[in-house]
C-alpha cells in the first residue's frame, strides 16, 4: 500500500537565505520513507508562510495556515523538523503545535481529531543540548493533538557542546543517525499502513444525541 508524507520545516532562517540543517534532517528521513514506498509530497518552509499566531484552524484573512492544515492533513504520515534554539525547539515549531490545539475542538461524530489515524514522526538538529527534552515535548503535544507517534519516531543529531558544526556541513550521514532513521521510517510505515487499512474507531455517541 503506498504512502504519502509531508514534512514541515520549522526552521528560522527563511528558505531565501540559505540551506536549512533541518532541510538535511528531514531529507534523510524522506530517504528512509521512500525504502518503505512512502512519497514525500513536499517540504514547507513555516517561516515562509504568514502562520498567523492564535489557536483555532483559521485565524483570519492573511493567514496561511488553513492551506497549511489541509496539505498535512492529506497525507498519511507528517515529518515535524525542528532546530534547537537554546535548548529548545524553534518558536516556529512551536507556533504550529498551538495551531494544531484546534484540533481538540474538531472532533467527529465518534470523537475523533482530523489527525487520528495520522502517523508524526520528528527530526530535530542542533550544535547544542536539547534533543530528548525537544523529542519529549513533541511526542506530549502531537499525542495531545491526535497524532500517533511510533516506536522509535525521532531521529536527531546534535553537535560538540559550544561547538560551531552543523549537519548540512557534515561530509557524510553519522551511521547512528542513519540507522535511527532507517528504524524510524520503517516503523512510521508499519503503523501508517495499518492505521490507514483500520482507522481507530473512536467512541459511539459523541455528537451530543446520545443519552
């Protein structure tokens, strides 16, 4: 069964000024999916896109977010990538997480978020701590919003502490963040194509009309 993925860039460096480290991590995910019959539909540059601060799935004219929301909700399995800013994920990535707080009043007839059903998994880079705090928030909120998180769902890559390396520099993938990514991918697949073939059936009467 094919898949389709998306992934969300959550950079702060718009995608005019020069090649995002994130962009690397997410492209050797991508790699790893496409081993699994997984297409990546696109990339999208947050920070190019007038995200609209708020928390509902449309915070007015200008804002870019509705088309955003649709475009992840299409496919199968989201790529959340994040860079770590003192020791924490990007205030992009966390303006998108508040966006998607939405999703808990959207519910369905059986109770269900647009994102059930739906597979996240995250890459995270940075020459600094943070990645397992980073990985342990995303994991927290995603779940909270409705999507399903599998075994082994972050892959990341963190630099010497006050180092000035970055992953897009790097000559070669590490071998460990690769293996991690092969992982990853292979079970973000397992779990999509499941989900995919036998949704989650929510709970019966959860429009307000049962007793």
């Amino acid at each position: 069964m094919p898949l389709t993925a998306i992934a969300l860039n959550c950079s702060l460096k718009a995608r005019a000024d020069e090649t995002s480290s994130t962009d690397k991590m997410i492209g050797v995910i991508a790699d790893a999916l496409r081993r699994h019959d997984v297409t990546l539909n696109e990339t999208i540059r947050v920070v190019d896109h007038e995200v609209k601060a708020g928390v509902t799935s449309d915070e007015g004219e200008g804002d870019a977010w509705p088309e955003i929301r649709r475009r992840i909700l299409a496919a199968d399995i989201l790529i959340l990538g994040t860079p770590v800013w003192l020791g924490q994920m990007s205030s992009v990535a966390k303006r998108v997480l508040e966006r998607m707080d939405a999703f808990l009043g959207e519910t369905d007839d059986r109770g269900r978020m647009p994102s059930f059903s739906k597979v996240a998994v995250v890459g995270i880079v940075g020459n600094e701590d943070g990645a397992h705090s980073i990985t342990a928030s995303l994991y927290q909120a995603l779940g909270d919003v409705g999507w399903t998180i599998p075994a082994g769902g972050a892959c990341y890559w963190v630099g010497e502490a006050m180092g000035k390396a970055d992953f897009k520099d790097l000559p070669q993938v590490p071998g460990k963040v690769q293996q991690t990514a092969d992982m990853l991918a292979s079970n973000a697949a397992h779990v999509a194509r499941m989900l995919k073939a036998e949704p989650y059936p929510g709970l019966p009467d959860q429009s307000g009309g049962g007793a």
